[in-house]
C-alpha cells in the first residue's frame, strides 16, 4: 500500500483522536527538537529515520486540517 498525506493523517486521527491545531503545532516542535537531539547524537540512520517519520506524520496531520498536501506545499 502507498502512504499519502490523507492517509497518514487519517491514522493519526484514528489512532490518537479529533485535532486541536495548536496542540499539533506543539507537537510538531516537540518532535523536531527529538530529531534534531538524534541527529546531534548521531543515533544512528534507524533512529533518526523514526524520528523524521514522526515529524512527517505530525505536519500531514497538521496540514489535513488546512486541506494542504504537505508534499506540494
């Protein structure tokens, strides 16, 4: 199956409830300052590809609230 932004947001809200958008822009942060720490430890292509993949699944959350592809955005 191909993942696309719709249905990586979709998971999320399926998985963790309705969007407040301000609480995925704190998240959002919040996962970019785990990605950046990864990096800076240099954890390793495993741990940081997890991270990206978290920070990617917030911003497709995010962006499905502004009907935005976040790919061509």
């Amino acid at each position: 199956m191909s993942e696309t932004s719709a249905t990586i947001a979709q998971w999320s809200n399926d998985t963790f409830g309705p969007v407040d958008v301000l609480d995925v822009v704190k998240r959002a942060a919040e996962e970019f300052a785990e990605l950046r720490a990864a990096v800076a430890m240099e954890d390793g292509a495993e741990k940081i590809a997890e991270e990206i993949a978290d920070v990617v699944i917030v911003l497709c959350r995010l962006a499905r609230e502004y009907d935005t592809d976040p790919l061509l955005a």
